[in-house]
C-alpha cells in the first residue's frame, strides 16, 4: 500500500468512526402527520402500528390521535387504518417543513423573551438574573439533577410577610416531557408576571403564598429536543441494551407501570424507566418535594391536549375531596376562559377523559404527601409546535387559570395560613 492510500484508509477510519459518535440532526423529511379519528380503537391502533415503528411519534386523547408516519411506512399505516375502520386525515405533507419554520422563527430571538424559545442555560439565567433583581422575595433553588449533571434549578418567590413560616407552599413542575416547549415558556412568563405586575390580585397572589417554581424538570431532553429531534420526549439515561431514556411522567412510585407505560426501554415515548425511580430527575425532584413543608397545591404544565386533569390518573374513582377539586379546577378554567375564549377539557381525572395512565407525578404526591390541591395543566399547542409568537397568549391564559385557582381556593379555605410564632 502505498502511503497516499494509506492516508485516505486513516482519514476515512476516523471519519467514520466521528460520523458513528456525533449525533444527527433528525429532520423527520417526508414524514407525514395524520389524524386518526374513532370512538374506539385508537389506542389498539397505535399499539399495532408500533410493531412496525418502535420510535412511533403519536399524541391525543381517548378518540383522536395524530400520528407521525415514517415515508416507507404509509401504505401499511393506510391499510390498517382501513382495515380497523377508522377515519383518517392527512394534516401535514412533510413533517420537516414544521420543524424548519420552527427554527427560523427560533432563530429571530434576540435576549430573553416570550417570543421566543430558548435554551436550558437561558432560562437558567433568567431564574438567575431574576432572583439577582428580586433578593428580598427571591432565591434560587435546586431541585435535583439530571442525568447529564445539569441542575433542576427554580425559583422560590416567598416576599415578606408577618406569617413567614406559615405561607401555604405552591408548587409548579413544568417541562418534564422534553418536547412540550410551551410549557417552560409559560412558566417563565408567569414568574415574570408574578414578580412585574401591576395587578393587586396578581400581588396578592404572589404575597400569599411560597412559590416554588420549576421551569424545565427535564432539561437533558429539552436540550435534546432542541438540538438533535424536535419530538423528544423521554429523559437521557442509557439503558442496558444501548436504548436511550425514560418517559420520567411514568417513572414516579405509585403503582409503577400498571397502566399506559412501557417496559421496553427503546419505546420511544412511554418507558416506565427500569424501576420507580430509576431516573435521577424524578427522584432527586421527589426528594425536594418530600421536604417542603405545608405543601398545599401542586400543579404540572404539560401540552397539548388542552385539558385540566385531576388525580388519580389510573382510576375512574374519586378522591375524598373530589368535588372541592372540580370546584376550583372550573372557576380555574372559567378564568383562563375569559383571556382567549379557548375551551378547556375537564376538570375530571385523566382515566375519564384522556387514558389510563400510571407512574405520574402528580398521583405520587397526591397519594404520597397527601397533597390536597393537586392538577395536570395540559396547554393547547397543534401538535407541540406552539408559535412562539403566542406565548404571551398562551402565558396570560395561565396566569388567569392559576388566579382562579388560588381565588376559589381561598373561597373554600385550603390557603388558610397557620400562624407562626
Ligand atoms: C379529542 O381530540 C379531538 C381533536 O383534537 C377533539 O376534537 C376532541 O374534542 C377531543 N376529545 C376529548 C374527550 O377531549
Ligand atoms: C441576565 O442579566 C445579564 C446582565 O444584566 C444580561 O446580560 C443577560 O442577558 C440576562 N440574561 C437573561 C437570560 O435574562
Ligand atoms: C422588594 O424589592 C423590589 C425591587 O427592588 C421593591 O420594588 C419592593 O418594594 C420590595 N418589596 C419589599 C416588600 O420590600
Ligand atoms: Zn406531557
């Protein structure tokens, strides 16, 4: 061999085996997005199609589902939605086509802002800058890690007040499915209404109560959303078998894996995880939260069923305060009604209006910390691809909801402040 061919054998080598480690950019070229309609038969339809598409991208409810379909895929998707009898719309051509307009508009962002989605370490800085401006009713809080060792970093918003240890804790976790990005946007903006408004039902919302707040609780997936494929959903931890990640809304320990999870670790949206618990995130997060005290409303923000849920997702049974929690979650509703006029679902539990589902934050501290107030927000936003543009549309929506939240809580006296000596 002479040394030319032996130079091109050596560069090729270590091209290739760079191409081997460094991750593409998943384009979802040619993908085609259908709407699968029935009022039946939706959920065994994608149970059969993942047999032939193991990284299956889907999202709905009990009776409307859109699916993603693999280019090489469609004649097979059409037959067995045929075969089952269902009705099927085409909503999108190619797929890639979304994800590319997303990006531009992602690219027209100058600083922070809510017209525009951003980074982790964005939005680190912004809780960070915040609690800089803020130091007499905010401070920085860690709580947990994730998986490639960046922080779950939020902000506690508890301003002065003569009942100092008593304030009633509400909690916020938003973020934890990676590629729901409305829901960290939403957050920071409603943290920035709670710090900048002008409003005295807003300040005296903020002045009530000890918010803990948690913008992204899943920040390796977001990041992976955003650099490496848009529909990502799961945390980042590698299984046995080399599949990435685990959907860490089924990973909590409470009845684990009974309902609308996965064991396979390669399922690409609902892996339970190996055990409960088995991700760093949701168990250094369930640490934090064991340790607050007076902890009275919990509240998830997730997309983009546009829905109120209620605990417990794997049962159609209701709760000792059941009524109490419709109550609010109506008046709730009623206020976020008024900023858009945009309909929301519920409040009722997940297993009656979405699907049986288990393993879920908010059923773990329901039944774990007893919990009184406790929701799952699912945000509008066609198919996770919410315009930025809209956020502030989406975020003054949810500042109204957690208003009437908090308004027909104290109505029915769940805030009443123990006083402290
Ligand atoms: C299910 O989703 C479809 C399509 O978005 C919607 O028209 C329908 O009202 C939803 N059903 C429920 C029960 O939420
Ligand atoms: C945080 O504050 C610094 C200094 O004022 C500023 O340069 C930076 O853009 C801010 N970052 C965010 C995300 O708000
Ligand atoms: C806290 O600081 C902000 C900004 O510096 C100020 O406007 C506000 O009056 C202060 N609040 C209290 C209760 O000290
Ligand atoms: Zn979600």
């Amino acid at each position: 061999m002479n040394l030319l061919k032996f130079i091109f054998l050596v560069i090729s080598v270590v091209h290739f085996s760079q191409c081997a480690v460094v991750e593409e950019y998943k384009t979802y070229k040619d993908y085609k997005l259908f709407q699968v309609t029935s009022l039946d038969g939706v959920k065994d339809l994608i149970k059969e199609f993942m047999e032939f598409d193991d990284a299956l991208v889907y999202s709905g409810n009990k009776t409307s589902a859109g699916i993603l379909v693999k280019p090489d895929l469609v004649s097979i998707f059409e037959e067995l939605v045929t075969m089952r009898g269902l009705n099927m719309e085409l909503l999108v051509e190619d797929y890639s086509k979304i994800i590319e307009m997303e990006k531009r508009e992602i690219l027209r962002n100058d600083g922070f802002s809510w017209h525009a989605y951003h980074d982790v370490a964005d939005i680190h800085d912004y809780l960070r800058n915040m609690s800089r401006e803020y130091p007499n009713m905010t401070e920085l809080i860690i709580g947990g890690q994730s998986y490639e060792g960046r922080q779950i970093l939020g902000l506690r918003i508890n301003s002065p007040s003569l009942h100092k240890k008593g304030k009633p804790v509400f909690f916020i976790e938003s973020g934890i499915h990676a590629r729901e990005w409305i829901a960290p946007a939403t957050t920071t903006y409603f943290i920035n209404e709670l710090l900048t408004s002008s409003d005295p039902h807003i300040i005296a919302m903020r002045d009530q109560l000890d918010w803990h707040i948690f913008p992204s609780v899943n920040p390796d997936g977001y990041q992976y959303s955003r650099k490496f494929d848009r529909m990502w959903r799961k945390t980042r931890s590698k299984s046995a078998n080399g599949c990435r990640g685990a959907d860490p809304n089924r990973n909590w320990d409470y009845n684990w894996m009974k309902s609308g999870a996965s064991s396979d670790p390669c399922d690409y949206q609902t892996y339970a995880g190996k055990e409960p618990f088995s991700e760093i995130e949701t168990r250094s997060l369930s640490e934090y939260i064991r340790t607050l005290e007076n902890l009275r409303a919990y509240v998830g923000f997730h997309s983009d069923v546009q829905m109120l849920l209620l605990p417990y997702s794997d049962s159609t049974e209701h709760m000792d305060n059941y009524d109490d929690l419709v109550t609010i979650g109506k008046t709730s509703l009623d206020y976020g009604y008024k900023v858009n006029r945009e309909k929301y679902n519920g409040p009722a539990t997940a297993a009656e209006i979405l699907y049986m589902v288990s393993g879920g934050s908010m059923d773990w501290v329901r039944n774990t910390l007893a919990t009184p107030l406790v929701y799952t927000y699912e945000l509008r936003g066609k198919n996770f691809h919410w315009p930025p543009s809209r956020i502030p549309e989406q975020g003054d929506e949810v500042t109204q909801m957690m208003l009437g939240l908090v308004t027909e809580a104290n109505n029915m006296g769940y805030f009443k402040t123990k006083v402290s000596k």
